[in-house]
C-alpha cells in the first residue's frame, strides 16, 4: 500500500483520502495484517529450521 510518493498520492486519490494520514488510517488494517503474516511466516520458518530463514 505504500510506495513512492507519487504512486501513493495516486492511491490516496483513487481511495478518495483528503490527506496522508487518513490514507494511512484507512490502509493501516493491511498493513498491520501483512507485518503479522511476516512475524507468524518468519516465526514458524525460524521454529522449523534452527539455521535460519534462508
């Protein structure tokens, strides 16, 4: 959801967001869900193989 800010003006546009913290606000709940499949991904990955994520 966020990019370059250009690419994210354009999405804050096309979400009809009038500043960039209400698009954060509006695109926090992705965000947050993709850092805890990145935690919960990483975490079961580093439980499997003792030698780290490769």
């Amino acid at each position: 959801m966020l990019h370059a800010v250009p690419q994210t003006k354009e999405h804050r546009d096309r979400l009809q967001c009038v500043t960039t913290t209400a698009y954060l606000r509006a695109t926090a709940p992705v965000l947050v869900a993709a850092v805890m499949m990145v935690g919960i991904v990483g975490g079961l990955l580093l439980r499997w193989d003792l030698s780290g994520v490769r």
